[in-house]
C-alpha cells in the first residue's frame, strides 16, 4: 500500500508500507520515537493527532511539522471527483449554552466557508466564538446583537 504525505501543505512524499515497515524506530513511549535513518539519529513526538481527518502535529530534533495523510481509498475517492468529509450537511446553528450575543459576523445571504466566524456569544463571563460548521449561504438569522438566548435556540440557518 502506498501513502501520499504531505508536509507542512507544501512538500509531497509517496511512502510504502514496505519502507514504513524497514523504519528502523523505537517507541520511548506513547508519543515518542527515537528513529535511525542512513545512519542519522532522530527524535520524535506526535504533538497532536487527529486519526479522522488523518492529520498529524510531529516534532522531530525540535523542527516541528504538519503533516497529512491519504491511502490508496483517499486518492480513489478525490479521483472519482468525490470529497472526502462532504456528507456533512448541517443546516442551522442553536446555542450550545445560554448566554447574550455579543457579535454578528455574517449577513443573510453571504457565503461562507467552514470554520469562518460567525457570531459570539457570552456565556460564563466567556466569549465563544461559533464557527460555520460547513461551506454554505447563510438563509436565516434569528437573534440580533445584544440579545440573551437559552440552550436550543435557532440562532442561523443556511441554505440547503
């Protein structure tokens, strides 16, 4: 099986399992390794791992990089004019606590992208800003700046 590595969004690297395999690495422990490469000793650690979207955070000899990754069915899948992850299809965004809108970033009608800013709400003594979920248009907003909302209230709606 091969794998395509891409490093900090900017370097490719094609890796087989039969090269990941001939690694010579020892694991100090959960997140550390101590690997030898052509005679070059390495030490490394997962900062930050997140096994669905197959991204990773690694530290090697204090150089820290960003790494994804994609197997052979990730590679099929975006071949086939297909995205990874777009089954995601939330249409509204309701307070995930009580609290008073502090700010509206969006307009009915703007397009955004996902993790774009929407609104902030106060809760706690907190700001928390609510991000977009997924790509879309906002259809609807339903509470303006200044107002205080319960748990479950419908606070956008986007397009379907």
């Amino acid at each position: 099986m091969n794998f395509k590595v891409n490093v900090n969004s900017n370097i490719e690297l094609d890796i087989s399992s039969e090269a990941i395999s001939k690694l010579d690495a020892i694991k100090i422990s959960d997140s550390k390794y101590h690997i030898l490469h052509h005679d070059t000793s390495y030490n490394s650690e997962i900062i930050t791992s997140d096994f669905n979207s197959k991204s990773y955070q690694v530290k090697v000899n204090n150089n820290t990089y960003d790494i994804k990754i994609k197997n052979s069915l990730d590679l099929l899948i975006k071949d086939m004019g297909f995205s990874i992850g777009s089954a995601k299809h939330i249409d509204s965004i309701k307070a995930p606590m009580p609290g008073l809108i502090l700010e509206i970033s969006v307009t009915v009608g703007q397009a955004v992208k996902e993790n774009d800013a929407l609104l902030i709400l106060e809760a706690m003594k907190m700001e928390n800003i609510l991000t977009s979920p997924r790509d879309g248009i906002i259809k609807s907003i339903s509470v303006k700046k200044g107002n205080t909302v319960d748990k479950g209230t419908l606070l956008i709606e986007f397009e379907t």
